[in-house]
C-alpha cells in the first residue's frame, strides 16, 4: 500500500489498496462498462474476450472487493506491447493508473521482456504525462491510427526498456 497525495484536490495523502488479478471472461461485462464510460472509442467485449482466449496478460485492479481498473498486454518474445490501460472514472486522478501500469511492467519483466511498447492519442495528455515520468520515450507516431469524432487521430509510439 503506497500513500498518495492528491494534487488536484489538495487533499491529505490517502491509501488505496489495490489487489491484482488475471481478468477471466466472466469480467468482461464490467470491464467494457468501464471501457465506455471512460474512452470515446471503446474496445468491443470481443476485443477482451479474444485478449483473454490469446492468452494475454489480462488484469483486473480491484479495491475494496470493485474493479477499478484493468490493464491488457501482449508478451511475446522479449517484448511487452501495452494494448489497452483503464481506470474508472471515479478512481482516476489518485494514482491507480500509475499504479496499475507499475503493475503491468513488473508482469512483463518476470515474462521475460526487455522492452515495453506503447501507442498512446496525443491528445491524451494525462497518460502521456504518466508514460514520460515512468520513462518511457517517443519513438514514432503512426498516421491516422486511432478513430476520432472528426475523422482520425495520430497514435504516439512510446516504449520503455526493462
């Protein structure tokens, strides 16, 4: 348990413990109602039901008993590939995002990966903030990666050695 203080609303440091599971396809339900409360463009459930079947790492990040956030990752081959990261809109701006993504890397490094890959929105500055100040680097953008309200978004390409 790590305590935490919440610069937004400059409230005393408080502790959040977070328990961390494999995520199984009877979690799906609750994970994409997460998923679209909180991104525009939400995975589908069969995008988590097919990360689950492909045996990716799948997480659930629970407190008190709620899911809170979950984070899906591909390893293969010395190599992590961060695919989807998510924090439940109330939980949010405490933390847990760094906290699941700690989580995340230590999953990958004792997988045996050396690198961790990342795409994120630039218009995200949240998590690109949180990606820089845990060190991962740009590396690359990719054109027209990601769906946007007017057409599409670029995608920052951002990786981290482990």
């Amino acid at each position: 348990m790590a305590a935490i203080y919440d610069f937004y609303a400059g409230r005393q440091p408080e502790i959040i413990p977070l328990a961390f599971r494999p995520m199984a396809v009877e979690d799906v339900e609750t994970v994409i109602d997460l998923e679209r409360e909180i991104y525009p463009f939400p995975w589908t459930p069969g995008n988590f039901r097919d990360s689950i079947q492909a045996n990716n790492s799948c997480w659930i990040a629970e407190a008190d008993g709620e899911t809170v956030g979950y984070g899906v990752m591909l390893v293969a081959v010395g190599e992590a590939h961060l695919l989807n990261l998510g924090v439940a809109r109330p939980w949010q701006r405490k933390g847990l995002g760094r906290r699941v993504l700690q989580f995340l890397i230590r999953a990958a490094r004792e997988r045996g990966a050396e690198i961790m890959y990342l795409e994120v929105r630039p218009s995200n500055t949240p998590a690109l903030a949180l990606y820089e100040d845990i060190g991962f680097t740009q590396i690359a953008k990719r054109r027209n990666y990601y769906p946007a309200h007017d057409g599409r978004e670029d995608a920052v390409i951002m990786t981290l050695p482990l």
